[in-house]
C-alpha cells in the first residue's frame, strides 16, 4: 500500500517468478471442503494429483453426491462409488451420502448387489443424512410383471418365483434415511437401533411380510423419529405406529390398506391419500392423536374407526373426494364425511370433493353430512350436473359460526348435461331460507369465478343475508378476462 493511502495495483508480469503462491492450496481444509463439494464428484476426487497436500483433501468431504448423470466420463459407475468409499478416510465419519441413478446401464443388470454393497460400507459411518433414488428407468427388477408383484393378489394360487431381496443394514447413526426403489422387496433390521434416525422416507418398495417389519422398526427401532413418509409401498397390509416422538406422518398411495393404528402423543401433522381403496377385506382404523393440528385426508373412510384421544380442535382439516377412477375401485363411495364426524370444532375446513351427479347422493350429501363447528370454510367446487349454490348453503347452514368463506370452481367437463328442473338443487325456497345464520360471516372469496346464474344467486343471496360482510373477492376465470375484483363493507 502506498503512503497516501492508496492500494497498489500490478500487473501480473509485473512479479518476479519467485515471488508466486499458490493461495488456494494454503486455505484451511474447512474452506477447502466447502469448495470441492460445490463441483462435481468425479472433479473433486481427481484435485488428488495436484500436489500431495491435495492428495486427501477429498477423503474428509462432508458431502458424497454421486450421480451417474454427472459422472459420463465413468466407465462403470459401480466402481466409482466403492472407490471413494473405501478410499474415504478412516478417522472421520461421513457426513452426507447421496446416491441417484438414473440409467440402466450404470447399475447393469444386479441393481440389488449394487444397493447391498454401498450400504454395507456406508452403514456404521455415516453420522448425517444417507439418500438412495433408483430412477424406474434404471431398474429392471420386475421387467414383465412389475405392477402384479407391487400389488399381489392374494387370491392367486400360482406359484411365484422367489424374488430377490434386499436386506437393508441397520444405521445406527443417520439422521434421514430414504430410499427410492421401485419395484424391489425390501428387508428391514428389526433387532438393532436407528439410534439417530429422525426422518425415514420409503417409496416404490415391497414388503412381503404385510407390514410387520416396517411397523416394528417405526415402532420399537427408532426412538426419535419425527418424520414418517411411506409412498407407493405394495404388500402393506397392516401398519402399527407407536412413536411418541413422531411429528408428522405421510401415507400416499399404498391402495391395500386394511389396518392403520396409530399412537403418537406429539404428532401434529398426518396425511392420507388412496391407503385403503384397493383393500378387499373391512378395513379398521385406530387413532390416539391428541396434539394432532392438521389432517389431509384423501381416501376410502375405513369400515371401522376407533380412537381413544384427539384433540379438541384441530388447526386444519383437509377432506378430499378420490378422482372417479378410484371411486370404481371403492365400490364408488368413499364415505368420506366419516372422518368429518370425528372433530368436534376446526379452524379451517377444506371441502374438495364434486356434487354428486345422482340425485339420491346429492340430497344424501346436503342432509346427512354432519360438519364440525369452524371458523373458515374452504370449499373446492367440480361443477357437474348440479348447482353448488345449494349445497353450500346448506352446509353454511349447520355452522352458524364461520367467519371466512373460500370457493374454488373448476369448468365444467365437455358433455356437461344439467340436471333435472325438479332437482333439491334447483328449489328456489334455498334462497329465501332464513334458517341460515350468517350473522359472523365477514369475508367470502371465489375463484375461477364465471359469472353464472348460479354464482351470481349465490352472491346476491350473501351480500343480502351476511349482515357483517366486510370483504368479497371474486377472481374471474383465466378464459374470460384477467381480472380481480374486491369489495369492501363499512
């Protein structure tokens, strides 16, 4: 720096050759580390021939993501990943072990001996998070009959072959486990501890056991489990969950549901999409879930519900009719204004289901369907061949206290035939029903909004009878105009 306070700039021919450093190369390993794992494996592996002090640098990484996508210039992508983790250093713990495969010629045709190997030598040393994703496009498990071994049917005889499964080590010290593998029979540890495990994601796996292993490791293996996330899973049949510390549980898409108990003290989150729609026998639910804040719930109502402890009031409750392609596979109901009688009190409702086509359902649906008491209403709305005004109306109606009401429309489907004029939906003594209390009502928003007789009766209806309305908004339909309009009351 000179004397006037001013840095002095030089070219770089302006050094004598003696005077180079390399000032990378003098960072501390920390630094170096956080360097190397923003590039790709292969890359950092081979900074190994720059000088000797390089030479172990990428030994102590504390993130290994391999990718086959990355890695092209491998010739076998099998041979990378055992390389560096037999190479990685013995004095430290890996951190962080990632692993995704996304073509069939990198696994070859043995994807299990594959898997088998990488976790029995990652298995006692990682101390963080361990990821296996097995594209579908990599594996040829089951090239012929791959849906007919995810989902067995239990009434076929034939003989089968025995499949090949895969046994998973037991990690005593990671923190999130998940393994993606379609398809592949997957073998549980049931008599060690994942000591650490906090977060365990499963999806397109197998049990041939019904579900035995899976729920005694989430059970009894785990002990502080706090995120349970099971998709796409065939042969389970009977899942137990006894977690105290069990925060928030997913279940998606395992169709063949027949039991689900459940006995978590602190779970607040709980989602069940399509579990039990495939299930041929009565199916039983088992819940105490005391400090429950918000359920999804997508699926088939179980025959029998049980349950011991639930909250009060929920924070949220979602309930969403199947898609009509499930609806078949159901028996084409699915019952589930069941799960609505389960609480007594809820903040936000969430409604997504169509008005029944058959006029037997929709008065069924209008009478019948008994609602916990809530302060805000969000209601998903498939126009079919009814009005929705009605309905919602109706089901205002049976909670005098709602102070928020959100409508989302969706376009009718091509073919759309009303129904008949004689229709409970198209009664006019709905509109003029004073036994509907909409004295706490004060904000009403609808999307997609049309601007059909049917929501404009509905609005009008509102605007007339909900004498504390401060706010309606009504967002037009992306096909007629791009628009947003807000109304406010004094």
């Amino acid at each position: 720096m000179a004397r006037n306070g001013r840095v002095r700039v030089s070219r770089s021919g302006d050094s004598k050759p003696g005077d180079s450093q390399d000032r990378i190369s003098a960072l501390p390993d920390s630094i170096l580390h956080q360097i190397l794992v923003l590039v790709p494996l292969v890359d950092a592996v081979r900074t190994c021939v720059l000088s000797r002090h390089w030479r172990g640098v990428w030994t102590r990484l504390p993130l290994l993501f391999f990718d086959d996508v990355q890695a092209p210039r491998v010739s076998r992508f099998p041979d990378l990943v055992d390389g560096v983790l037999r190479g990685y250093a013995d004095d430290v713990d890996m951190g962080d072990l990632f692993v995704s495969v996304y073509r069939r010629d990198s696994v070859g045709d043995d994807p299990i001996s594959f898997v088998s190997t990488l976790a029995d030598l990652a298995a006692q040393r990682i101390s963080g998070r361990f990821s296996l994703y097995l594209s579908p496009a990599a594996v040829t498990v089951y090239p012929e009959e791959f849906l007919k071994n995810l989902f067995p049917d239990p009434e076929d005889d034939e003989e089968e072959e025995e499949a090949v499964t895969l046994q998973l080590p037991c990690f005593p010290r990671v923190t999130e486990l998940s393994i993606t593998f379609m398809g592949v029979d997957l073998g549980l540890p049931t008599t060690d501890t994942f000591a650490m495990l906090t977060k365990l994601f499963i999806s397109g796996v197998r049990f041939t056991d019904g579900g035995e292993e899976i729920s005694q490791v989430v059970s009894l293996c785990c002990p502080c489990i706090e995120r349970l996330e099971l998709h796409r899973i065939g042969g389970l049949r009977r899942l137990t969950v006894f977690a105290q510390s069990l925060v928030s549980m997913v279940l998606s898409r395992i169709l063949v549901l027949e039991q689900l108990l459940v006995a978590a003290e602190n779970l607040r989150h709980m989602l069940v999409d399509k579990c039990f729609v495939l299930s041929i026998t009565r199916a039983f639910m088992f819940l105490s879930v005391p400090a429950l804040e918000q359920l999804l719930w997508q699926d088939r109502c179980p025959e029998v519900i049980q349950h011991w402890m639930l909250p009060r009031c929920l924070q949220r409750l979602v309930v969403a009719e199947l898609e009509l392609s499930y609806l078949f596979g159901a028996g084409g109901r699915s019952n589930f204004a069941r799960i609505l009688q389960l609480f007594k009190c809820v903040d936000t409702l969430r409604l997504e289901f169509p008005t029944s086509q058959d006029r037997t359902d929709q008065e069924s649906l209008i009478e019948n369907v008994n609602l916990p008491c809530y302060s805000e209403l969000e209601f998903i709305v498939n126009h079919t061949r009814h009005r929705f005004g009605p309905t919602i109306l109706n089901l205002l109606r049976k909670c005098s206290c709602v102070k928020k009401v959100t409508l989302q429309m969706f376009g009718r489907e091509v073919g759309y035939i009303p129904c008949a004029s004689n229709c409970s939906c198209r009664q006019l003594s709905v509109w003029t029903d004073k036994a509907i209390n909409l004295d706490s009502l004060e904000c009403v928003a609808m999307y997609e909004f049309r601007a059909t007789q049917d929501e404009r009766s509905f609005i009008y209806y509102i605007m007339r009878n909900a004498k504390r309305l401060r706010k309606l908004v009504s967002v037009y339909a992306a096909e007629l105009v791009s628009c947003q309009q807000v109304y406010k009351f004094m």
